[in-house]
C-alpha cells in the first residue's frame, strides 16, 4: 500500500467556499475517456486516505499512462460489470490497456513497474514468495483505511466502517 505523510483525509472543512466532496476530488482526476488506451486505477473515491494515494500516483505519473475511476462512479459498472462492490472495497483494482486486472498488493506491484518514481520498489514487490506478505500487509491497511480519517468530518460515508460486528 502506499505511504502517506498526511493522513488526515476524510471532507475537511474547505478554506474557501467551494465544497470538497469524493465526487469533486474525482473530477480532477484523468479518467478512462480522458487518457483512452490508459491503465485505469480503480479506488475508493468516499475514502479520502485512497484518494491522497492515487492523487500522488497522478503526479507521479509523468508519462500520463494512468487513469482513475472511483468505485463509487458509474462507469465502474458499465465498464466492469463483473466486478462487485465488495471485491472493490477490499482493494483498489488496476486494469491494464489489454484488460488484464490487478487487484490490492498485486495492483501495487504492477504500478511499480509501470511508473518510473516507483521502480525503486520493484524488485522488492517482486521477489519470488514476497507477494503473499505484501497482500496480507495491504490487506491490513485496506481494513483500517477508514480509521485514519477524521470521523467526524466524514459524516455517514465513514461512520459505517467504525460499527462493531
């Protein structure tokens, strides 16, 4: 899973009077329609840590091969139909220009060999027998994304991860 230096995500009270919301943060960022033939990046757009995240992959991306699409978007079903609401809340999901999907640690690595400010990771998202350690790391960190957002300022679409089963 990726870093992040400034955890303190989920809808903050804006400086000025436009209002952040998932839906806006998403708009700012290239989507499939706008980089056609891209790798699109499948995230949680109501989960502001997710956000931060693919945010820096965006700036990261110098060669504008990526593209983003927030799970909560409906083109995610019209393009991927198959894929359910659950496996994309478990973790982000990255498909290739040819189709192929990646899913949470799996997708990581991939990005790492397809963004040159991460090929430093590469070989180690890559050694053989590491990938099991990584899933389960980004795994832990996907289950606890919500809790390190600011509770009360994400109102319901954060509350329903902190309830007790």
């Amino acid at each position: 899973m990726l870093q992040n230096n400034n955890v303190n995500q989920c809808t903050r009270a804006p400086k000025s009077p436009m209002i952040r919301s998932p839906e806006n943060e998403a708009k700012s960022l290239p989507s499939p329609a706008d980089r056609p033939g891209s790798t699109i990046v499948i995230y949680d757009g109501h989960c502001q840590f997710c956000t931060a995240q693919v945010r820096r992959l965006e700036r990261w991306d110098k060669g504008q091969r990526l593209s983003f699409l927030s799970l909560h978007d409906s083109e995610v079903g019209r393009r991927f139909p198959d894929l359910t609401h659950e496996q994309m809340m478990a973790e982000m999901i990255v498909v290739t220009p040819e189709g192929k999907r990646f899913g949470g640690a799996d997708g990581f690595r991939y990005l790492t060999l397809l963004l040159p400010r991460l090929w430093l990771l590469a070989p180690i998202m890559n050694f053989p027998g590491i990938l099991p350690v990584w899933s389960w790391l980004y795994r832990q960190v996907a289950m606890r994304r919500y809790r390190w957002n600011k509770r009360n300022e994400c109102g319901d679409a954060c509350e329903i991860h902190f309830r007790r089963k």
